[in-house]
C-alpha cells in the first residue's frame, strides 16, 4: 500500500494535500460535501487584526486556465476567528489547522500571529507577506528581503509554533527573500502566491476588476510556481510548502521532486468543490505508475537526478 504520509515541521500529515488559504473558508462549506478530515490539513482563510469587508465589486475576472481575484482580505479579524470561526471549525475538522496571517504593518502581524498562538487548533502560522505596508508607500512587505526578515524576526518572537512565511511571485529574486526569512528565523517557507494581471471588458473600455488588477491563480501559473519552489530548495534548508496552479496527483509529484513537502491547492477548489479528495484518491494510483511506495521519499528528488 502507498505510504502517503508527510511530516511537516514536526506534525505528521495523513498526506501532503491541503487546501490553500482564501479558497476553503473556515472548512464549512466542504464539510457538507466530504469529510473534510481526509485532507492532510488547509490553510484557513486570510486573518487580519481587525475586521476587513475587501475590495469593491467585482472582484473576479476569468482568464485562459486560470483567474484574477482581488478579493482584499474579507475575513471577520483574530478575535471573531478564535472566539467563532475555530470552535465551529473543531466540530468538522480534528486535525491541527493552519492559520493564514496577513497585516499592514510589522506589529499587526505579530499581533494577529501572537494571538493565533495560543489556540490548540493551530498547529501552524502561514504568514502571507504579499500585503502592502502602510509604512512604507504599499510596497509588498514580500517583495524586499529586509522587510521580509523584520515580519519574520516580529512573528517569531512572540510565538512557539512552527512560522511559514508566504512568499509573493512578484519578486525578481524569490531566493533572496526565501533566505532572509529563513536567516531571520523561519521555519518553513510557502510560495507561490498569486501573480499580478488585469482583463479590460473592450465594452465599457475598462478593467474589468473594480481594483483594475488581481492575482492570477490556476493550471496557467504552475510552471512559474514549480520553477520558484525549485529554485528555493536550492536556496535554503528549511521545509517549503509548494503551490500555484496545481489541479491534479501528477502536479503533487511534479511539485515534491522539486523540493515541496506538502503541497497546498489553491484556485481548483473553486473550479471543482471535489478537487482535494480527488488528487487525494488518484495519488496512489499515480505513486505506482512512478515506481514511488513513500511519497516523502520523493521530496526535492528533482535535484538529486
């Protein structure tokens, strides 16, 4: 029988699938459709300090084998989320969480990070360094080593769970950002996240998206993303999270040889609500066609020929 376990950072996962953070919720929606306990874990939704409502409408615009979204973060804040969103969610999912973090300035990452500490669901702090600071003229905090490291430094320094830092693909060196964070302490790094586009409706000779640009996630990102996680496995040493663009078991395989130990899907849980058990369901099939019995025998396997 296939061994689809993975251990990450400490926590063993029943296989290296979880949904990516902004595409699941809190997990209740699908856990009308499945037992959403089959999945290795998911990253719940963005969680900010204070409650956001996101971006005007609209917000989404397809694109060729992918989509644009420029939702802004719409979440409840930490508070509303450990006192509501996490003791709904132990009903439905018995496994540690992975907390998605996002902030406009150091100390509301470390805030939101310290608070999410404490609860016993959480087995992981995703910090999603794609945000612009409002301290420094909205430039990403992901898109400058520097400022990169300070958010990690900040959040570790008030937790004691493993730190995952999310990287932004809008960078011309994403290995230079993946090693001041793990310098500055990280204990994982997850990448990619959404790259910048735009539609225009040649109608009303306007963008589309009422914030004229969003992120571009689905099937049409995937090369970039497997080409960042393995370039970042080259770069430094501590665990990587792959995603962007993966829809089926043979991008789990694609997205492990170079270099990822768990694997996150993002877009094609909107695509298809199913999408997770199925690659969950295909990948044995998959490991056997590849001659692979331990699917974490196979981590950064790319590399090594």
């Amino acid at each position: 029988m296939p061994d689809l376990s993975v251990n990450l950072l400490g926590i063993e996962l029943s296989n290296p699938i979880i949904p990516a953070s902004g595409t699941f919720g809190y997990g209740r929606e699908f856990a009308e459709l499945y037992d959403i306990d089959i999945l290795g874990t998911f990253s719940f939704k963005g969680t900010t300090l204070h409650p956001r409502l996101g971006n005007p409408l609209p917000r989404i615009a397809e694109a060729p084998s992918g989509m644009l979204n420029a939702v802004g973060l719409q979440n409840p804040g930490v508070d509303k989320v450990i006192t509501e969103e996490l003791p709904n969610l132990a009903k439905i999912f018995h496994k540690p969480v992975m907390a998605n973090v996002s902030g406009f300035s150091i100390e509301e990452y470390a805030e939101t990070c310290r608070r999410l500490d404490g609860c016993d669901q959480v087995g992981w702090l995703e910090v999603n360094i794609s945000c612009p600071n409002v301290h420094h003229g909205g430039m990403s905090f992901g898109t400058d080593p520097m400022q990169a490291a300070a958010v990690t430094k900040a959040v570790k320094a008030v937790t004691t769970k493993p730190v995952i830092m999310k990287l932004s693909p809008n960078v011309t060196d994403i290995a230079a950002i993946a090693r001041a964070c793990e310098e500055a302490g990280a204990d994982g790094i997850s990448l990619i996240n959404t790259l910048m586009g735009m539609r225009i409706d040649p109608r009303r000779r306007a963008p589309i998206i009422a914030n004229t640009t969003g992120g571009l996630s689905g099937p049409a990102i995937f090369p970039v993303a497997l080409r960042m996680v393995w370039q970042v496995y080259e770069a430094v040493s501590i665990p990587i999270v792959g995603m962007g663009g993966v829809s089926s078991a043979e991008d789990v395989i694609e997205m492990m040889l170079a270099g990822a130990t768990a694997v996150e899907v993002g877009a094609a849980n909107l695509a298809d609500p199913w999408a997770c058990p199925k690659i969950i369901e295909a990948l044995p099939a998959a490991m056997e066609k590849y001659g692979i019995d331990r699917l974490k025998d196979i981590i950064g396997g790319a590399h090594h020929g």
